[in-house]
C-alpha cells in the first residue's frame, strides 16, 4: 500500500514537470468542474492534453493505465565537444549525451550540463528498453552531467552525475 501511495504521489510530480503548474492547474478546474470528465477514464489525459498542448498518451499508458514498473537510466556516452566561432577562436562547446532506459517504462527526466557559472538543462524522454540523445549547447566550460534529478523514481538511483574530462585542442 505504501509503495502505490508513493507511486501516486511521484506520478503527480512528474505530471507537474512535464506540463508545468498552469497547465496543471488549469487541467484541474477543468475536471473539476465537468462531470463528463470525471465519468470518462480517460478524462484527466484529455483534460490535461489540452490545456498543456502536449501528447500524454505515453506517460498514461506507462504510469497509470499500466504499471509497467520504474525506468532504470544509466548515462552510456558523453562527448564534449568544443565549437569554433568563424574566425576560429574556442566559442563554446557542444555535449552529446546518451541515456540507456533498462527499465520498461518510459521516463522524461531532466539532463544538465553545468560549470562553476552556468547552469543549462533540457528534457529527454527515453522509452522503456530503449537509449536516447540529447545535445546541448553551453556557452562556458561544462565541468558536470546530471541526468535526473530525482524527480522521476527509479529501480536503483535517480540522480546520475558523471564528471566531464574535456579533450585538448
């Protein structure tokens, strides 16, 4: 029993960092307030589909209509690589990363690069049984990747964090 209620409430977590919390709310009053809704089981998905513009067909089918148990991320690959400005000077630096899912449901989870100054985070879904990449661009020197930042429950650890070596020129 506490391992549903625990469930439930990373659930509702993890619905808020996708849509975000107008969306969130919005899609409550919505419900709220329109007894078709609430009849249909589907009725929350719809009603959160349209108030966040987003398709959430995924996340229900692996969170709520069935327990297809938690992701099991681990970071395969970072590649850093540093970028030019035309007239060949350092500019920046582009960071590949590849996540491996083992786990069988799918997870959109946070991925950071970071520095002593700056901070840039995108959002990467990786399916269940499946890798995916994101790349990101980073105006300053990454010292750091995390992927997840426990907001999304997993098999063993939710927060991945690998320190960057940076080739030389």
């Amino acid at each position: 029993d506490l391992f549903y209620r625990t469930k439930a409430a990373a659930v509702w977590w993890m619905l808020r960092g996708i849509v975000g919390d107008d969306a969130l709310k919005q899609a409550l009053q919505a419900y709220r307030s329109d007894p078709r809704l609430d009849s249909d089981p589907e009725g929350l998905e719809r009603a959160l589909e349209k108030t966040s513009h987003k398709d959430l067909r995924w996340f229900f089918n692996d969170w709520v209509y069935r327990d297809r148990g938690l992701p099991d991320l681990t970071i395969v690959n970072i590649t850093p690589s540093q970028t030019d400005t035309r007239t060949g000077l350092p500019d920046g630096w582009l960071v590949a990363i590849d996540v491996r899912n083992d786990g069988f449901a799918t997870a959109d989870v946070p991925v950071t690069v970071r520095s002593a100054h700056s901070t840039q985070t995108v959002r990467l879904r990786i399916a269940g049984q499946a890798s995916a990449s994101t790349r990101i661009v980073f105006a300053g020197t990454p010292e750091q990747v995390e992927v997840n930042d426990g907001s999304v429950p997993e098999v063993r650890t939710s927060i991945h964090t690998r320190d960057l070596v940076l080739p030389t020129h």
